[in-house]
C-alpha cells in the first residue's frame, strides 16, 4: 500500500488537525519527512483536479477541510457542524490572553475594567485557554494561554498568525510592558519622593508639635477646644432670653425715612 494513500486515509478520518509525526505512526514505513511529501503531492493532485477540499496547515498540524468557497451551501444543512459562536465579553477576554499570555486574572481585568471570573471558566470549559503556570507575586496567581482548540477555532496555525501587534490598541501591543501599575508609580498626594526613593519629611512639623492657630473666616483665629465649649455653653444660655430685635421695637425708634423708599434708594 502506498503511504500516500494512508496519509490521506488517516487525514481524512481525522476529525482534528495531526502533526505529522502522529500521522507517521499510522504506519512502519512513514517517518515525518515522508509525511510531508505525501502532503505536498495530496494538494497538488486536489489542486490540478479543482476539487471542493484541500489539505489545510492547522494549530501545527494538518487536516482535510471543505474550500470557504462551498460554506454557503453546506450552511443549509443542520449535521454538518458549526463552530459555536463567542459572546463579545469572551472575545475580549480572549484576545487579552492571546497577545498577552501568559497572563494572570487581576491583568486581564485591569484591562477590561471588570470582573472576568465567569468569563474565564468558560473560556476554560470550552477549551480555548488553560493553565500554563503560575505567577510570581503575592498568592502565585494562576497564568493563563490559549490552546491548539484555540489555533483551531479561529484558523490559525500558530499564535504568529495573529493580526499584527501595529494594528491593535497600545495595551495589546507589546507583552513585555506590564499591564498592572508597578508599586512606586501612584505617590500619596502633598507628598514629594526624594532622589532615594523615600518621602521626604523636610517642611513638615513633628506629629507632636501643636498646630498654630487658623485664620477663621472673619480673619480671628479658630476657637481652640475650651474656648468651643465656652462659647456654646454662652449660646446655649443666650437661647432662652434672646435680645429683642430693633424690627419689632416702638415706631418711635424707626428711622425718619425709609432707607429702601424708592425715591432714597441707591441706584444700581
């Protein structure tokens, strides 16, 4: 039997994409380097015979897949099968983790600017992330990267087929910029850091200095604790006799004229 006809049969009743030193165990007679050229020679022959298939180079591997051209038609029928379909949450998630793995959870939604718990877990039972280690900060959080189901998914052969990084936003671009902010940057406000790093105490009195007075509205100082206490005890006894008001006294004690009569008034 000729092993280009056992690479094809293997390929064709793969239902997932096989390296091709899988596809070499099929047989004693194939190696890897054999394997390759049968492909080559398959996908010349579908290619000079126009045929609805070809050979496709998939999540490192190889598989048997329909031409996009005939998609339309077999859209129609309901055992053919589909790619199940991403919410935007998902999608955003897992572009983050794959132009930043490997990646923790607090990054990823220090991105988004929420929570991405549930997100993840499905993305995880889904198979399109796993673990791929752990991180070297406070509790070791779990890092997660994409899968072949991923590379699969999507059509890519490997995680360098992604779009560009020049095409994408800032935050996405370089893996090597840390997305969470470093301890050091966000300073406590009034507080200026000194050349070695720590906060400088100069211009500041000691925590056991009394403060000095402050200028109160009227420009007095402000009334310290004692003076308080006095002061509205005095308003509490001034309460129960208040001082009669002028408005009320004896028409005797009005001014001769209306200060506010039309004719006296000030003009605007």
């Amino acid at each position: 039997m000729r092993s280009v006809q056992i690479v094809e049969a293997v390929l064709f009743a793969s239902d997932a994409p096989l390296r091709a030193e899988e596809i070499a165990r099929a047989d004693e007679s194939l190696n890897e380097d054999e394997v390759e050229r049968a492909i080559r020679q398959l996908q010349a022959e579908y290619l000079e015979s126009d045929r609805s298939f070809d050979i496709v180079e998939l999540a490192e591997g190889y598989q048997v897949l329909t031409r996009p051209e005939y998609a339309p038609y077999l859209d129609r029928f309901d055992t053919v099968p589909k790619p199940s379909r991403l919410s935007g949450p998902a999608l955003e998630t897992l572009a983050i983790i794959a132009y930043r793995q490997p990646i923790g959870r607090l990054e990823i939604e220090y991105v988004r600017g929420v929570g991405s718990t549930a997100v993840i877990r499905t993305l995880q039972d889904r198979g399109l992330i796993e673990v791929v280690g752990r991180g070297e900060g406070i509790g070791r959080p779990l890092l997660y990267g994409t899968t072949r189901r991923f590379l699969e998914h999507f059509g890519f052969n490997s995680v360098e087929d992604l779009p560009r990084p020049e095409d994408l936003p800032v935050i996405l671009r370089d893996s090597a910029v840390p997305v969470l902010p470093t301890e050091g940057e966000v300073e406590p406000t009034g507080v200026e850091p000194t050349g070695n790093g720590d906060r400088s105490t100069e211009g500041r009195a000691p925590a056991d200095t009394p403060r000095p007075p402050e200028a109160s509205g009227n420009g007095g100082p402000v009334p310290g604790p004692e003076e308080t206490s006095e002061s509205a005890g005095s308003s509490s006894e001034s309460a129960g006799s208040p001082e009669p008001d002028e408005r009320f006294l004896g028409s005797e004690d009005w001014p001769a004229e209306d200060p506010w009569d039309e004719e006296s008034a000030p003009e605007a």
